[in-house]
C-alpha cells in the first residue's frame, strides 16, 4: 500500500472531466478530501450546481476511474451539493439578480492580460455614459476573483462594507457600486480557499448584497475556467460574456480554448476585447507592436464574435490604476481612455 497515495489518486481523478467540459475535477478544485485507510478508500466531493444529473454523472465516473486501483476492496464516494439558490426555477435554471437589469461576465484565458483593468475602466466608461443619460448610479462591479481581488486597488476604496438589514452594502466611488473580497479581508492576508469556499462566497455576493437598482452589473472572473465560473453560470442568468486577451499567440489560443466555456453553458459572447495591442509614440503615432499584431481579431474570428475593440499599451493606465483613478476618470481624454469609452458604446448599444 505503500505506492498509493493521495496524490497518485488525484493523479488518477485527473482523467474524470467536469460533464460538458473538458477541464477535470481536480483542477476545477471539487476534491474536497481523500481518506484512504489500508485498502479502504473514501473520496469526498463538494460542487454547486442546480442540476441533478451532474453529482449522478460524476460519482458514477470517479467510481469508473478507481476500479484502476487494484489494492483497494472498498471504495466511496460521496458527493456534497449547495444549490447555488434558495429558490430554483421548474426548470433549474439559472436566475437573474434582483433589481439588476443586465449581467455581464468578463473573462481572460489566462492571467496577466489586463482582464480586472479592463471590467474596471469599462464599469467607469459605462457609468459616465449612462450618467449621461440621466440615470446615475446605474452600474456595479462584482469582484469575483476570489484569490486575487484587485478591484479595491484599482476604483481607490480601502474600507469595510457596512451591513444594514442583513445585507451587505456595496461600496461605492466614482458612482459605480462595488463588492470584493479585498473589502473583507485584511489586506495583506493570502486567500487560501478550496472550490467549495469560493463558491459560497460568489453566491453571498449575489444573494446577500444590497445591490439597489443597476442597469449592468460588471463580474470581474478570475483567469481561466474553474470552479468560480461554474459557480456564477449555474446560479446568475448572464445576459452576456465579453473575453480579454492580449494579441501574443499564447493568450489568444488559451483564450479560444476558455471562451468555450460560455457557449456550452448558453451564455452569449459580446466579443473579445484586445488589451496591450500595441505602444504609441506620442510624438509620431507609430505603433509598435510589442505582443504580436491582430491577435484579438483571429480570437474573435475562431469564436465566431466580434472584435470589441483594442487598448493600447500604456503606462498611464498602469500609473492610473496605482493611484485608484481608472484611467477613464482620471485622463478621460487619453487614446487609451476613448479605446474603453468606444467599447462601453457598442455595449450600450446591444443592450439599451
């Protein structure tokens, strides 16, 4: 018994993928124990899903996968599920958020392309332009990368919510509304969370916020696909997904790949937005294209979508973001700046 390990079971429930996906359990994080006591093993699972037919799916594959385990005679598996509502729908469907009247998804393949940047400069963008329109207050943010919040940073808030009748308020600056694990923790603790835990903190998001009345409500993801995504599809009907890539050939495949996601769960692609498309001279408007070039176009191309728009590489909006003054408050006259306003425009346009 001796060679059998956790790990070389995790190994092993490495080839059982998440129904509908092609990523495995592990990596979605839905292991949430292994015991494994002579030759008796007991696998735990814990997910969030409002369809029955997936714990059924997935004990009857991780059992499939163990029987691989010659030295084991008894093996378990249990299967933990929260239902991402309290209330389903006949049909288990997923629900709108109450008093929000568009939810949009933004996304990236991977990290580093600037994804949180861009949710928070087109949360701003789509606030001024709805400001304009006589309807103040009108947008949210929805902080959703759990380990990495970078939301608070970036809109300049450093304060705790307030909690009035059992609901947490949103923070609020620059008129957009915001909720993020950077505003409950301290700021320098790390999050160390399973799958589980980070799937009932996006759901105290949605149910136990005070959200008010929004026109949109932004939902910065965390990079990739894991179990935060599955977690927001399964409870939130999004009206829509925008996906963030750089133009490098790395980011974009990896994005295809990511974007995918939204389609097998019926969540319809605004477009993909290319991010640090190229540095402009100020001087004499060359551009350098430091990551590749069109990049965004053949994601969005391979998606079958549109090609919202390009922001350019800037060091303004990197200075801007330290300084929690998003580069669309803070320069609104900048390329940069009108490459966000161009996009929230389109966004408008589809929806109102």
């Amino acid at each position: 018994m001796s060679r059998l390990t956790e790990t070389s079971i995790r190994n092993i429930l490495k080839k059982v993928q998440y129904p509908g996906f092609t990523r495995d359990i592990v990596s979605f994080g839905l292991i949430s124990s292994i015991d494994l006591d002579e030759d008796r093993l007991i696998v735990n699972l814990e997910l969030t899903t409002a369809d029955p037919q997936i714990p059924a799916k997935l004990k009857k594959d991780v059992e499939q996968a163990l029987k691989a385990l010659d030295d084991i005679n008894q093996t378990t598996v249990n299967i933990a599920v929260t239902h991402p509502q309290k209330v389903q729908s006949a049909g288990n469907k997923p629900q709108p958020i109450p008093g929000i009247r568009y939810a949009i998804a933004i996304a990236s393949g991977k990290g580093g392309v600037g994804k949180s940047t861009f949710a928070v400069n087109l949360a701003c963008a789509l606030g001024k332009l709805l400001n304009e329109k006589g309807q103040s207050n009108a947008v949210g943010i929805m902080d959703c990368d759990i380990y990495g919040p970078s939301v608070p940073i970036m809109m300049g808030v450093n304060k705790k919510p307030e909690i009035e009748n059992n609901k947490i308020k949103p923070i609020e600056n620059f008129g957009i509304r915001m909720m993020s694990m950077g505003f409950l923790i301290d700021e320098d603790a790390p999050v160390v969370w399973r799958g589980p835990m980070i799937n009932k903190a996006i759901v105290q998001f949605i149910q136990n916020v005070d959200w008010g009345e929004l026109e949109i409500l932004i939902i910065d993801l965390p990079p990739g696909t894991g179990d935060a995504h599955l977690t927001l599809t399964h409870t939130v009907a999004l009206d829509g997904a925008i996906i963030v890539t750089t133009p490098q050939l790395v980011a974009v495949n990896i994005t295809v790949r990511g974007a995918m996601m939204f389609e097998k769960v019926k969540v319809p692609l605004l477009g993909v937005a290319e991010n640090m498309s190229f540095l402009e001279d100020k001087q004499t408007g060359e551009k350098q294209y430091l990551f590749g070039q069109d990049g965004g176009m053949k994601a969005a191309h391979a998606l079958d979508t549109e090609l919202l728009g390009q922001v350019p590489l800037s060091s303004e909006i990197r200075e801007s973001s330290d300084r929690g003054l998003p580069i669309v408050m803070s320069l609104p006259e900048s390329s940069s700046a009108k490459a966000f306003h161009a996009v929230a425009l389109k966004i408008l346009r589809v929806f109102i």
